[in-house]
C-alpha cells in the first residue's frame, strides 16, 4: 500500500519544483511476540511468559517506553531486570534526533538476546501508521503514533488464537498529557517511576531512575542561587552581535571556584576567559559548550594560585561559607596580569557523561538524599537519592546527572552502577580507563568476524604482488616483553660501497580493509593504551601479538621504506614497496647493546646493528645541528610480583643507543613518507606537526636558569637547544637535567592534521619541515592511514573516498588527537596508582629531591631516584601556618627565615596518605633544611635489608 505526498518547492533561481514523497506501507510486518501465532515470523524476540513481578502488573506483560522515557531512563532500561520491551520506530527515530550517545546504548541493549527488546516499525505498518493532523504539532503526532501502536499491540496479542494467558502492553510515560490521553482510550499506562517502584525485590533499580521536574523541585531550596540561564534563541543572537562568546568551559582541578572557556578563534587565534565565583560558573559542568559575556575591563582579575577544594557543608546556602569563598579570590586579583574575566550567561550543550566516584552518606539517619563526590576534582559534587548507602560505602560507584536548578547548590543526579571496592586494584583500573574514556570492552563478535581465519599463510597471489625480502638480515630491536612487534630494520654493504638500510613496518592495512567493523573499531579506538602491566589493544591479539607482529623466524607482511645511503648517511636513493619479510631476531635493547659491544661477535645480524648504529649516530648529530631538541622527562617502570602483580620494585629507565638508534630510523622513515604522501595528496594527506611555544611559555624555564647565573635563549627551535646543551652549573651535575625536564613542560602539544585543512606543517621538536606517523600501525590508527595513502601513491593498493575527503579526514585527525591525549593521561594515572601502592608497602622513606616549581604556599619536590613529583605544602590545617612571602618574580617562597628556590637541594620524608580512599595521594614532608616549626625530624625508616633494590 502506498501513501503519497504532493509539495511543490521554489528552487534557488527562483523556479518551481514539484516534490512527491511516497512512504510505503506494509500488512506483513510481525509483531516479534512468542505469544501470537497470527504472525507467520521465522523467529521471535519477544517471550511468551513475560513475567516481571510488579505490584501493579501481576501479568505477564510487554513495556512500550516512549521517547522521553528511553532518553531520560536509558539507565533503568539497560539493567538486567528490564526485559521484553517494545521499541517503537517513532521511539528510535526521534532518540537518534535528539540524542547519539543514548541512541548507541539503546542499538546496544536491543542487540543483546537476552535482553527480549524487539523493534516494531510502526511508521511502516499500515494498521498503526497515522498521518499528522492539521494544527497537530509534530511532538503530538508522535505522541498519539506511540498511543496507536500500543492499542494494536494489545488488541493484536488478545485476538491471537493461542491464548496468551492474559499477555498485556504497558506503555511507560512521565508525560500527564500523554497518559491521560491513553488512560481515555483504555489502555494500560504508569509512569516509569511509578512503574518500576512497584518492582519486587529491586530496590536498586529505583536508586537508577532519573529524577523528573517535579522531583528536583522538591529537592531544591526556596532560595535563587544563580542567575537564570538564556533562553538559545537571545544566545545565538547574542553571539551573531558579538555581545556573547562561545567556548568549551574548563573547570580546575585546584580551585572549584574558578574555571575558563576556551574560545576557539580563526586559524590559530584563540582566547581563555577566565570566570571566578560560583554565581559567576552559573552551573556550567567541565567540558559544557557555554555561552559567556565579558565584564567590564575595571572587574577583570588574575587566575587565583590558591589551591581551594570544595569541602564545604552539603547545604544549599551558607553565606558565611560564600563570603569566605569570596575572600580566597580576592587575595588573587592583584597578584599578577589580568586576564579577560566573564560570567556564564548560558549552556548551549551540556558534556555530561556518567561520573565514578564514591558517596558521602548523610549524617541524617533515615535520609535518602546523600552528596556524591566524583573522582575528577574538575566536576561538581551531586546529589542522589539511594536506599542503599550502607551498602555503597566504601565503593566506587558510577552517577549520572539529570539537572542543575537555580535554587541548587549542586547538580541533582542518579546511581547508575557500583564499579566494587575503593583502593582495589582492578575497580580502580576500571575507574582509570572510564575516566579517561577510554574504550576497553572486549571486542564485538561483528569486529572479530573480520579477523583472517586459521591457520592463516601467506599466499601465491600475496607474494606476486611483493617484493621478497625474506633473505635479508632483518632483525627488531624492542623493550623487554614487547609481543606487539611494528618495525624491523636491516642494513647491509651494496656491491658499490653504499649502504641499504630498510625499516620495515608491519602490514596491518593488508588485515584491516576500509569501512568494515574492524576497521571502524580501531578508528575509534585511535591508540593501544599501555598501563602498568597491562595493554588495552586497538586491534584484536591475533593481530596485535600474532599475524601482524614481526616475530622472528616466521615470515610476514611488511611495508618497507629502503634507502640507499653513503657512510656518512646522506640519502642517495628512497624506495617503498610491500614486501614479505623473515626477522632473524627479536632483541630486546640491552641484547642488540651487548651484542654491538661485543668485539668477539661478528656475525650477519650484529653486522647490521654496528652499522645501523653508526649511520644512527651521523643522523642525530645532524638532526641536533637542524635545532632538534634533546628534552627530558623521567620515565619509570615498575617490576611486579609474578604472583600478586603488586610492584615490588620502582626505578626510573635506562636509556641506551640502541633506544637511539631505532628511534633515528623511525623519525627518517616517519619522514620520508610525509614527503611521499603530501607529494602525491597535497590535500588529504595525514601528517602530524608540532607548534612552537609562544614565548610566554618559556617564563619558568628562563627565571629558573637565571636563579643560577645561566641564560636561556628561546626564540628558535636552535637556539633554544644550544644553550640548553651548554648550560651548567660548577658542582651541580642534575642541573642540566632538570632545565631539559622544565623544557619539556614548555612544549606545545603534538597534534595529527590534515594537509588540505593547515599550512602551518613544521615540527618545531624534531626541527623538522614535515612528518607523520608511520611505524607503529598495530598501536596507532594514524599509521594505518598513513600506509592506505602510500599504498595508493606507489600503486599498491586502490583508493575509497574517505581517504581523499579533507573533511572527514580532519574529523578524524581530532578523535585521534583526542585518544593520544586521554591515553597519555591514562597512562599517568597509572603510573601515579602503582607507586601509590609501591609506597603503601614501603611505609616512610626518606629521599633527596630537588625543588622543580616554587608555589604561593607550597613547593614541589622531584625526587630523581624515583622519577616522582610531590608538593610540600607550608599551610596545611593541622599546624601553624608559618609567614609565608611569595615572589613571583624569582619565583622564590620564604618561610620564616629560609628562602626557596627552583632547583634548590631539600630532603623530605615520603609516604601515602590514604586519609581520603578516593584521592590518596603521596604526601612529602621537610626534613633538610630545618626550619623551626615546618620541617619534620627525620623518622626511623625500615632496615636496609626490605628496602627496594634499585639499579641507577
């Protein structure tokens, strides 16, 4: 049956077109239910016996939830629980409108069998399509197609000969006028709150229910605490005469009354408004799209370098508490630059996602409203409702936010699910990777349908289209335990005296195809993400540790770069081909070290390292004469327990020349592709840059070098790294070290781009006109671009249009920007976590340190031996504050009589302190130098004997 709609429409030159929209409907559409035996349907989705037990449904019955209900109770729905569920094609249709994230979940959820969600399409069917009523507005429409769909659900199943034992349809609205209206036309309707209260034996499900408007009425306090938001349409307008700003909204993790909105201007021109005071934040959430307005230049003010943690009372108005907040601020305003100061006028898009955390139970007995505390400092404290505190304490537990009213302190939320015990090394793993957004689940049985089938070998047809280089000398160089094996290199004498030396780089593009699911799982993915002894891959493990990773003795695919070089390593020649690769040995760095040094060895594969080695050294005395910086950043690994995976044992690592000498020929292949690519795709090549500092960045690092008589030069990329090679200090050996580490922290951030959308291409840390990624495929999807894009440019492989789209190619460039950073973070925090529990079985220990950053009422300490950063606060509640006078000048921090500065020689003791489970930190107190009152005695630390082994 067909239904047609006829419109005629003006065309842009001012013609008439006429437009004839058909839509199709259907009498053969099944209704999914185990029940009926009037649908002839190949299987079923719905059960027969649908039983929930529910006070107000004692039937078995089918849920019917309308939009509003799938979008604000996507929690409820996804618990176990919540079955046989009918998801109407209204429903679907205007959820993925209004809502991608929960329109995934709810794809998600009707994908899982177990959970019976069955999609009817209801719009197709010609019983239950209705057409939109003259004056009926489109919300209402949908409304009354929900009402009609449920209607021929009940009669449908009622009239079905088997006797479906009183099988009923429960449509789920939080709408009056909606229910009301359903109630009139005699169907069975509850609200969802209503509804799932009435469930027996889950009394957590309720504690997941999103509060409605009627219940965050109740909750909230007669008193307005903050100004009204804007209605869209004055924001919008607001922003088109330049009265608003729009920007990203960007709380701080040290001070919870002070944020900034990052207002992204053309090109490379952008702005930070910086807000103060809670009145002033109006309710915006870390990460919110938001609409500011600039005060008056006489009330801007300077960013606050008071650490300030919201641990006031859970009342919604304290006004001794704000006049004190109020007072913290205001000591900042004359302390340095101001900067453009403004007030949040509204929220364009609200970033809120699920939070970890853990609750504050009440001090109220009987109480079911309790403060949440999450994780992240950056995000606000909210309140829930939940029956369960008893049982959640001491828990991590996930809360989602449903709404922040002007008459609230905090924003009102709800459970969502507890993530198992604080402190627990897996829970607080999970925390880490759900914090940093990272995706960790396993990978769908639709991307591992992708995978090769084994036993898996090498074709006749693969190896028509390679190069066979399997008799090469080729060997990989890596850290100890690595499975996930990108690169090897060889390097051999040519019968002219040249050299040949070829890094060849696993073929994951061969094994990913685009577009599949595997394909667009590692696209999402964009990076591995290592933790301490564990690796979340981007790529499943047959890939990652098996068909892609460049074992020795077995053969395998590989993309290879070779040069042809002279002996003092100038390129003479450069090719690339797809090739078929056979390692003779997988070495670890200190193996391929010994086996350089080792004068009695001479064999084909130590050959090949003496002479990558040496051409390795010519390559980066060149580079570091172009003005490639040589920066520092102490890394440490961690030696586990074989049984309880707990770190036994921290020491910062070694670097050695073999870790050079790969690194060298990685950055050459790196940018000999870049070159290749953007010759042949000047416009969609994927490359990868790295901004100079503005000067201003430089402000620590030059104040730190002059405190010791040494001057810095910043205003190259060269002559920055030539006066960091020559800086010195008589009898001060960590000096050089420590201004690399203050250099580092100087850096811009290294982002990925595309060639078509910038002009800007120079890396400013390798000095280097052009480079990309292309040596680590199996850990990063930049690299597999990358290798599609070469592929096409020396006619290996066929092109597909995504990879000559600019646009989506940038729109990539910023997920996988977006992954390297979280990762990076990731990776911090666990570090950070497992030196926790390192010093949780230390107990005190007392260590030399250096004074890295000097703070309004704190310095921060490295302590070398540990690669370890901690703060030494001077104004802790527990003690007299001793007279501080801060110079930011210097920057130096008297106290009392003793003046710091950076880079000053202090002992401290180290321990945990785990007073507060959610945010245990390293606490470093004062032994040397003495200062009456601060500085603590030195305690007794354990015997020599249990103390770790550390090799420096």
């Amino acid at each position: 049956m067909l239904k047609s709609k006829t419109f005629v429409k003006k065309t842009r030159s001012g013609g008439v077109m006429k437009i004839v929209r058909e839509h199709y409907l259907r009498d053969d559409i099944w209704c999914g239910s185990e029940a009926c035996t009037e649908c002839k349907q190949d299987s079923t989705v719905l059960q027969k016996d649908a039983c929930i037990e529910s006070n107000l449904c004692s039937y078995p019955h089918y849920l019917v939830p309308d939009t509003n209900v799938v979008l604000h109770q996507i929690d409820v729905l996804e618990d176990p629980v919540i079955r046989n569920v009918i998801i109407l094609q209204t429903v679907l249709q205007e959820v993925r409108h209004r809502s991608a994230p929960v329109y995934k979940r709810l794809k998600d959820i009707i994908h899982e069998k177990e959970k019976n969600f069955y999609t009817f399409t209801n719009e197709h069917h010609r019983e239950t399509f209705i057409e939109r009523e003259p004056g009926e507005s489109a919300n209402d429409r949908n409304d009354r197609a929900i009402r009609v769909a449920a209607k021929w659900y009940s009669q449908h199943l009622k009239t079905s000969e088997s006797g479906t034992d009183g099988l009923k349809v429960v449509l789920l609205t939080n709408d009056q006028g909606n229910k009301q209206k359903a109630e009139e036309s005699g169907l069975l309707v509850y609200k969802c709150e209503e509804y799932i209260k009435s469930l027996i034996a889950n009394p957590e499900l309720v504690d997941r229910l999103a509060l409605s408007n009627c219940d965050k009425k109740e909750i909230t306090s007669s008193k307005v605490l903050f100004p009204e938001h804007l209605p869209l349409s004055r924001i919008q307008a607001g922003i088109k005469s330049g009265s608003f700003l729009q920007g990203t909204f960007r709380a701080s993790r040290d001070n919870y009354l002070e944020a900034t909105v990052f207002v992204q201007g053309e090109g490379e021109d952008s702005t930070e408004v910086l807000i103060q005071g809670l009145q002033n934040l109006n309710r915006a959430v870390h990460q919110d799209v938001v609409a500011v307005q600039l005060l008056p230049r006489d009330q801007w003010v300077a960013p606050s370098s008071v650490v300030l943690q919201d641990v006031g009372t859970a009342k919604d108005d304290n006004p001794e508490e704000e006049e004190e907040e109020k007072a913290q601020l205001r000591i900042s305003a004359a302390e340095a630059a101001k900067k453009p100061t403004g007030k949040i006028v509204g929220i364009i898009k609200r970033n809120w996602r699920a939070f970890c955390g853990m609750l504050n139970a009440s001090q109220i007995k009987e109480s079911t409203r309790h403060l949440f505390t999450p994780a992240d400092r950056r995000i606000p404290r909210i309140r829930i409702e939940t029956r369960q505190a008893s049982t959640l304490a001491g828990q991590r537990i996930m809360v989602a936010i449903d709404g922040w009213p002007k008459d609230s302190r905090y924003p009102n939320g709800h459970f969502v699910r507890s993530l198992g015990s604080a402190g627990e090394k897996d829970t607080e793993e999970e925390v880490l990777l759900l914090e940093h957004d990272v995706p960790h689940q396993a990978f769908s049985q639709v991307v591992l349908g992708f995978l090769p089938k084994m036993p898996w070998a090498i074709t006749p047809e693969d190896m028509v289209r390679r190069e066979d280089l399997r008799h090469l000398t080729v060997c990989s160089v890596d850290p100890p335990g690595c499975t996930d094996i990108d690169d090897a290199l060889h390097c051999r004498e040519l019968e002219n005296g040249n050299l040949e030396v070829g890094v060849h780089i696993a073929d994951v593009s061969h094994f990913i195809r685009p577009g599949n699911a595997l394909d667009k799982e590692a696209a999402n993915r964009g990076t591995t993400v290592y933790l301490c002894g564990k690796r979340i891959d981007m790529v499943p493990e047959l890939l990652s540790s098996n068909l892609c990773s460049l074992r020795s003795n077995v053969e395998r695919l590989a993309f290879s770069c070779i040069w042809e070089m002279n002996h003092e390593a100038e390129i003479l020649k450069t090719r690339f081909t797809k090739s078929v690769i056979n390692s003779k040995a997988s070495l670890t760095y200190a193996e391929a070290q010994m086996r350089i040094d080792d004068t009695t060895k001479n064999d084909n594969i130590t050959k090949s390292l003496r002479g990558l080695n040496k051409l390795a050294k010519i390559l980066k005395r060149q580079r570091i004469e172009k003005g490639a910086l040589t920066l520092s950043s102490l890394e440490v690994r961690f030696h586990m327990d074989s049984e309880t995976h707990d770190p036994i044992d921290l020491q910062t690592k070694e670097l050695m020349e073999t870790n050079s000498m790969v690194e060298e020929f990685m950055l050459l292949a790196n940018i000999s592709v870049a070159q290749k690519i953007y010759d042949e795709f000047p416009e969609c090549a994927l490359l990868r840059k790295h901004p100079a500092p503005p000067p201003s960045n430089y402000d620590i690092l030059l104040k730190a070098a002059k405190s010791k008589g040494v001057e810095i030069h910043t205003d190259s990329a060269k002559a920055l790294a030539d006066s960091l090679d020559v800086a010195k200090v008589e009898g001060f050996l960590y000096f050089n070290t420590l201004l690399r580490i203050l250099a580092t922290r100087c850096m811009m951030q290294a982002v990925y781009f595309c060639s078509g959308m910038d002009s800007n291409f120079h890396h400013y840390g390798l000095a280097s006109p052009i480079y990309t990624h292309f040596t680590s495929p199996i850990r990063r999807y930049a690299d597999i671009i990358v290798h599609r894009l070469l592929a096409v440019a020396i006619g290996a492989d066929s092109t597909y249009p995504d990879l000559m789209d600019k646009h989506k190619q940038s729109a990539l460039c910023n997920n996988l920007n977006y992954r390297h950073k979280m990762s990076q973070y990731a990776q911090r925090a666990s570090v950070a976590f497992h030196t926790q529990l390192f010093f949780k079985s230390r107990g005190i220990l007392n260590e030399e340190g250096f004074v890295l950053f000097v703070r309004k009422n704190a310095i921060i300490v490295l302590i070398p031996k540990f690669g370890l950063e901690g703060t030494v606060f001077f104004d802790t509640k527990d003690k007299t504050i001793p007279n501080l006078v801060f110079d930011e000048e210097g920057p130096t921090l008297k106290v009392e009589q003793h003046t710091f500065h950076i880079f000053d020689n202090v002992k401290v003791t180290i321990s945990l302190d785990d007073s507060n489970i959610q945010h245990q930190k390293i606490r470093m107190a004062l032994i040397d130098p003495v200062i009456p009152g601060v500085s603590v005695p030195a305690p007794d630390v354990e015997p020599k004997a249990k103390k770790p082994k550390l090799d420096h």
